[in-house]
C-alpha cells in the first residue's frame, strides 16, 4: 500500500512537471464526457476544478430546501436553531434566511472534511468567507469545534430546530439525533436519508421511528 502510494505521488509529481495534472471523474462526468468531444477541449485543470465545486459538494435541492424552509418558519425565535455539519453553508443560508433575524442560530464545523479534498485552511477560509454576511448580520455564529464537544458543553434553551448533516456513518448520526433528544429539540431534521449512498443515516434514522416527513433526502424525525 505504502509503495503504491509513492509510485502514485511520483506520477502525479512528474506530470504536474510538464504542467498537467490528473483527474479522475465522476460517474456524473463521465456521462458529460460522452457527450463531449474531451479531445477538443482546451479546459484548465484548475477551471474544471472550479466547476466541480460549484457543481456539487454541500448542496441541497429545491424541494429539500422548501421543506426545511417551512419547518424553520414553525420554529419559536425564542429558541435557537442548531445545525451540525457547516460544510460549505448552503443549508446554513437557507437556514438563516428562512428564520426570523431575532434568532440566534449555531453551526458547528471543524473544517476536517470537504469532498474536494482542499485544505481545512482553504476550507474555513471560502465557508467563512461565503457566511459572511449571515455572521455579521444575521444572528448566525459558526462554532469551530468538535461536534461531541459543542454538545457536552452546550447549556442553551432546547433548540427549536435541530438540522443534522456531518458525519454520516451510522454511530455519529445516531449519537447526533440522541443528543438532540435529549436536549429537547422541538424540531430534528436532517440531511442525506439515502439508502445507495448513506446507509448509515438511513439505519439511525429508522432505529429512532424513521421519518415522518421526507424530501428528496431531507428527512424530519
């Protein structure tokens, strides 16, 4: 493992050499590249990169978006809002739109995982940067700390709405939901209820009664 490892770092240290660099595609790429005549295409590999950022990693759909819209505008503004996984703050901008600006709302991320693989320093920098504004005028605090962390320190009013989209292996998600529970959280939701790719979520999910309401993979408990 260990050598191919270093064979496959001295491949991608010689072409980059000759001003190159590899990429392997998606499945979803992979059918744009059918369609495409990729002999003829003069795109950088940094412009592609660009383009797969913005294409996917962090996103959440309409109807995903209008359902978790309708649950924040049920929620008590008294009571704050809680999201575990920031990623790249897309929901987190739904969220904050969504909910009236008296109401604090939380968002908690390391920074230790993105999709793209870019740096957590990379990473912080661009979601920050893309908060920007909901910090500053929106109510919206981003915490930087370990998920397990936030929840045995937290000692705030029972979270109106509880949105869970971190880590996505069964154990962390059902410790999420449990938390959440116990905390007294009026509202728990979550992301990625899909069984192909998310198993994990689906088993935690359906272990706490499954979900009574669902769009796309936005699950409400």
């Amino acid at each position: 493992m260990i050598r191919s490892n270093l064979l496959k770092l001295l491949i991608k240290s010689l072409i980059r050499k000759t001003g190159y660099e590899l990429c392997s595609l998606t499945d979803s790429e992979k059918r744009l590249a059918e369609a495409w005549d990729w002999n003829k295409c003069d795109l950088a590999y940094k412009d592609f990169q660009i383009a797969r950022t913005i294409a996917s990693g962090g996103h959440i759909t309409i109807e995903e978006a209008q359902l978790l819209t309708k649950l924040v505008r049920e929620t008590c503004s008294d009571h704050p809002i809680i999201e575990i996984g920031t990623l790249f703050g897309y929901s987190t901008t739904v969220l904050c739109v969504a909910k009236r600006p008296e109401q604090e709302l939380f968002t908690i991320d390391r920074f230790s995982w993105n999709p793209h693989g870019i740096s957590p320093k990379a990473h912080r920098i661009g979601t920050l940067r893309a908060l920007e504004d909901a910090r500053h005028h929106h109510n919206c605090m981003v915490v930087e700390k370990d998920k397990d962390e936030f929840y045995s320190t937290y000692s705030g009013p029972a979270p109106s709405l509880f949105f869970c989209d971190a880590n996505h292996e069964y154990e962390p998600t059902l410790t999420d939901l449990k938390w959440a529970r116990s905390a007294g959280a009026h509202t728990i939701c979550g992301h990625d209820y899909h069984e192909q790719r998310f198993p994990g979520v689906v088993r935690a999910v359906n272990e706490l009664g499954g979900p009574r309401e669902l769009a796309g993979s936005l699950f409400v408990l």
